[in-house]
C-alpha cells in the first residue's frame, strides 16, 4: 500500500464502499431473515427446513473458507479470486428464477430443495470470494482508515438497502400470483450484487512480494493453525464470543415467521422489516464503525452482545402487545428487526476487523478463513432452533436466544491480553 498514491488509495477506499452498498442492497433483497424464510414456509418448509436453510447459508459460507484461505496465502495479487467466484454465485441466483417459476405451483418441493441447492452454491462461492476479499481490504485500505470506510461503505449501503427494502414491501404488496414477486426479488438481488463485481475489478492492486517460495503441505500447515487457536488467547476470545453470538442469532429467521404466523402481522410488512433491518445497518456503520476506529473493534463486539438481548426480549413482549394496543406490535417488530440490523452490520466492524487487527503481517487471509471455519460450531443453531420450535414453541426459543446472549455479554466484557509472542505463520506461509 506503501507504494501507491494518495489519490490512487481514496479511489481504492470508494470502490471498496461501493462494493459494501451494492453488497447490503442485494442482500435486501433475499433478506436471510426476511425474505428467504418466507418464501421457504410458502414453499411447504417445515420449520426445521427453514433453520435448515440458515444452517446451508452458514455452512456454505464458513466451512471453505479455510481451503480459500490456504489458496490466496502468498500470492502476489488477490482480486481475481474475488471476482471469479462472485461471478459464479450470481450465476446461480439467476437460473434459479425459471425453476421457481415453473415449480413453486406445480412441485413445491423441487422448487424448495433447487432453493437449498442454489442457496448452497451461492454461500459457498461468496465464501471463496470473502477470504481473498479480506486480503485486498488488507492491501488497498490502510488500517487507521479500515473502520471508517467499512462503517460509510455499511451506513451508506443502509441507505440502499433501506429503498430496497420498500422495493420489497411493493413487489409483495402487489396482486400477482405466487411466485412471481420472489423471482422479480431474485433477480434484483442478482443485479445489486453485480454492481460490486464491477467496482472490485476497478480497484487498483498493489503486487506483494511472497515472503516464501512454496506453500506447506497440509500436514505442516494444519498444526500451526492449532497453534494459533492454542496460544492466541485474544484470537480464542473472539472465536468462542463469536460461538455464542452465532447461537443467540439463531432465532432470527423466526422473528419474521413468528410475526406473520401467530402475532397475524401481514405478509407484506416483510418489506417494512426488511427496511427496518437496513435502517439498523446504517445506525451501525455511522455509529460504530468511527467507534471502532477510536476504541477497538472489542467495544464494539461488547456493545452487540448486549443488543443481542433485546431482539429476543421484543419479541416475548409480542403477545402482552396485541392484546392491548395491537396497533403498536408492527413496531415492536420494526424494533426487532432495528436490532438485528445494528447486529449484522457490526460483524465487519466488530469481529472481523478485530480478528484482522491481531493477525501478523502477511497472515490477514488465513486468520480470517481460520475464525470463519472454526465458527461452523453455530451450525448447530439454526436446525436446534427449528426444532425447538416445532417441538415447542417459537417463545421457547426466544427464552433460550436470551440466556446464550446473556451469556455472551459474561464473556465479552473480559477482553484478554495479546499473547507475548503472536502465532504468526512460519517464513513459507507469509505472504
């Protein structure tokens, strides 16, 4: 970075935002938490099938990104291992919409096990994508700007997604039949996403200098990752906070399910909860992405945590407030999914930039495939939620949401020391 000028560095640092905003309006689209499950329970899903979903999302998403780690360790430039991925992904997105169109009325069910499918394929190519995606952040935005330009690039992609999200509220507002609203949703996805492809290949690389001349065998490579779990204690407080997080944000796909489903919000507020959500994302990034520049991603981490137990607290207030002012619990809801937006738009700002803060120079990319591999554990999370709710009730989950997040903010407020000598990765890994 060094090496580059100053303007060539700002434009750098606005690509990078501009792929944040085009990142969060297509994810308004497919909303994880909004539209996704709802389209999921439309196509007959039970809701083990809908926390299933949440689980293939995060399993596409995490379990590769170690390999992707490995794959762009020591390379001289990155980009094209985020572009050609991304590519992909977006592919699948698109040839998704004629199988829904044809099958959602006839076969539902092929049309939802293609959506699993589609899902799987997309999480994984944006996990190839992301972790050559964090070294490029390492090597076009200087650290003393990092928090900055992720909390304008997320406040302003809130903006965006905020219009999406009244996007979304009108196209499922409207008479069509199902599912034609879903596909128009998807394809809008599809485009949003692309948008940031074309800012990333704009983005102007600087050539590494490989510290080493070739990669390690995974015999030699596996034990050091080991040890970077065993004697970073700073990288072991966050990977257990994230443990607990993750848990605790199991239950936000049945926020939206339990809203139209037992409270009777109708389906079309989706929309205004999707708005709410990118509204809780822009509070975030202008909030505390400076936050995290002027105290640490820590403090932000902490904050969370204690929001996390609010969403779920909302929530088990849903029933008191129908019964007495029913007019007031779709903004109970909006409160909720307020919530859920500040959460998710302090991932980068909290978790991942602090992992990237710790991590050696050189090792940015394998720390950050390392923390999203070893965060598969909250897999568990979204299917044990379905399960709860189907066996019992969704306030049971909520109950059980609050007491993980409790027990997150118990962790989180006792920040560690660094470790005396950091578990960087031998000559030959750095790169």
């Amino acid at each position: 970075m060094d090496d580059l000028p100053e303007c060539v560095v700002r434009r750098n640092i606005a690509l990078v935002i501009v792929d944040s905003i085009s990142f969060l309006t297509g994810a308004t689209f497919i909303g994880s938490t909004t539209v996704l499950p709802s389209l999921a329970r439309l196509l007959g899903g039970s809701p083990v099938v809908v926390g299933g979903l949440s689980a293939i999302q995060t399993a596409g998403w995490l379990l590769p990104q170690l390999i992707a780690g490995r794959s762009v360790l020591n390379r001289p430039l990155v980009k094209a291992h985020v572009i050609a991925p991304g590519i992909l992904g977006r592919a699948v997105l698109v040839l998704y919409v004629p199988i829904l169109l044809l099958c959602a009325r006839l076969a539902p069910g092929v049309a939802l096990a293609a959506l699993l499918v589609t899902l799987g394929i997309f999480f994984l190519c944006d996990a190839f994508s992301v972790v050559a995606w964090f070294e490029l952040l390492t090597k076009v935005v200087p650290a003393s700007r990092r928090g900055r330009a992720l909390g304008v690039g997320q406040a302003l992609g809130s903006l965006t997604g905020a219009g999406a999200g009244l996007a979304v509220q009108a196209v499922l507002a409207r008479p069509e039949p199902f599912p034609g609203g879903y596909a128009l949703l998807l394809l809008l996805a599809a485009a949003a996403l692309s948008v940031g492809l074309l800012a990333l290949a704009g983005i102007r690389e600087p050539r590494a200098v490989p510290q080493g001349k070739v990669l390690p065998p995974w015999r030699e490579f596996g034990p050091q990752l080991i040890s970077i779990l065993r004697g970073e204690p700073r990288f072991a407080w966050a990977m257990v906070a994230c443990w607990l997080a993750g848990l605790t944000d199991a239950a936000a796909a049945f926020y939206v399910l339990y809203a139209t489903g037992p409270i009777g919000i109708p389906q079309d507020a989706i929309g205004v909860f999707a708005t709410a959500g990118v509204v809780g994302g822009f509070l975030s990034g202008t909030m505390l992405g400076a936050l995290g520049d002027r105290r640490g991603p820590a403090e932000v981490i902490r904050i969370t945590m204690g929001l996390r137990c609010l969403a779920p607290v909302l929530a088990l207030a849903a029933p008191a407030c129908a019964a007495r002012a029913p007019a007031a619990v779709l903004w109970l809801f909006v409160a909720v999914f307020v919530v859920q937006g500040v959460i998710n738009g302090a991932f980068l700002i909290g978790f991942v930039n602090y992992v990237l803060g710790i991590a050696p120079a050189g090792s940015s990319a394998v720390y950050g495939a390392l923390f999203h591999t070893a965060s598969a554990l909250i897999l568990v999370g979204p299917l044990a939620a379905g399960w709860l709710v189907q066996v019992a009730s969704h306030e049971a989950l909520f109950v059980a949401s609050l007491a993980l997040a409790l027990a997150g903010v118990g962790l989180a407020v006792r920040t560690p020391q660094a470790a005396k000598q950091p578990r960087a990765l031998d000559g030959r890994m750095a790169g």
